[in-house]
C-alpha cells in the first residue's frame, strides 16, 4: 500500500507463506473486501497461495489470535464480528495511550523527528486531496508509527502493536465515513503544529480528541452487535 511497507500485522515485510496469508486475509478484512461472518476456506487459500493446509492453518490462527478470525471446534473459520462496546473500550484505551505518546514525542522529539512528522503528514494531506480512503488509511498508519518511533517509548509500541490488527479494521471504517478524512487531515495538522512548538498539554489533548472523534463517527453509523 502506498506509504505502508509493513505487513497488516505490524511486522516487517517477510516472505514466508504464512506472513503471506495473514496480510492478505487481514488487509481484507481492514478494507472491508472480507465481511463479518465470511467463511475463510483453508482450501481456497491453500490454492491461491499454492501451499499446503499448514501454513493456512497457522495464518488462521494468528489472526485468531489477534481477534480477527473466529475459529471454533467443528467450524470453519470465519471473520470475526466485533461488538460497539469491545469498540468502545479498545478506543478509551487507545485515546490515553496517545495522550501519552503525544507527551513524550513534545518532549524528546528533535527537530528531524518533528521534520519526519511533518513529512509523515504531507502523504496524509496527499490522499486526502484525492479522496483516497485506502491511502489515506495507510498513510495514517504510517503516521501512527512514526509517533511511536519518535516517543521513543517500547511499552506504548508494544500494547499498541498488540492491539493493531482489531483497531485497524475499526480505523479504516472510520476513515470511510462521509468528511472524516477532511477532519482527520485538519486534526493531525494541529497535532504536527503542536509536536513542533512541542507544547506537550496541547498535542496530548489533541491525539486523545483525535481517537475519540473517531469513535464518536464509528457510533453514529454503527450497524453491527452492540
């Protein structure tokens, strides 16, 4: 994806067919090619990979683990469906997370880290003028980790990462909603604005009202389990 060179799980790019498979399955899903409740046939993926059932099986199990896939005794696999309230909560904590990465970042960031940012931000500015909602979404996610680079702090990219799978689909419906990626791209050009007069309060107020915003959007057009 343009300005993304990770895999959908965070990880750097690797060649193995079971890194193969959870990018695939997971890109579907966050971009909404793969529904709730679609059947993920071990055979069907096996063919289109050109692989055994094994690697398939262990793919479908990372993204069962990750919270992606549901994955029964007796029962094929299937995307998972998400609940408003487990929404609710990966969102609440997610918006004190960043709070707290934006401290960080005003504190320690040096000038060609605010300039990273900045440059992080010009690709979301990019896809927004086209209206690219995959590429705006990935930018976005390359924004999201620059901040974690910078803040510098492994615990915050560690339970970030953790949470990066089931939080990505969520993004990117977000991300899709009418005017949200106009208002995204304004709020992150505050948040840059605040990183580089590293006023700390500001950009921590700033992140924490980005996530939730998000969350308020993905509550008007709810549609699924609550």
């Amino acid at each position: 994806m343009d300005g993304y060179e990770e895999g959908a799980d965070g990880d750097a790019n690797d060649a193995s067919p079971v890194a193969e498979i959870v990018d695939w399955v997971a890109r579907g899903i966050i971009e909404g090619r793969l529904a709730p409740g679609d059947d993920l046939n071990s055979v069907d993926l096996a063919k289109r990979f050109k692989v055994s059932r094994t690697p398939v099986r262990e793919a479908l199990f990372v993204l069962s683990r990750e919270g992606l896939v549901d994955w029964s005794p007796r029962r094929r696999p299937r995307v998972s469906a998400v609940s408003l309230k487990s929404v609710r909560e990966l969102y609440h904590l997610r918006a004190v997370l960043y709070a707290q990465v934006s401290l960080a970042i005003a504190e320690c960031a040096t000038d060609a880290d605010i300039a990273a940012l900045w440059q992080a931000h010009q690709r979301l500015a990019d896809a927004a003028a086209k209206h690219d909602v995959d590429g705006y979404f990935w930018a976005n996610v390359a924004f999201r980790d620059e901040e974690l680079r910078v803040c510098g702090n492994a615990i915050f990219k560690e339970v970030l990462d953790s949470m990066r799978m089931r939080t990505n689909r969520l993004r990117h419906l977000s991300t899709s909603l009418p005017g949200r990626i106009e208002r995204s791209c304004a709020d992150h050009q505050r948040l840059c604005k605040a990183y580089e007069e590293r006023d700390g309060t500001l950009a921590a107020a700033l992140n924490r009202s980005i996530v939730l915003s998000a969350l308020k959007a993905i509550e008007a057009a709810w549609q699924g389990p609550v």
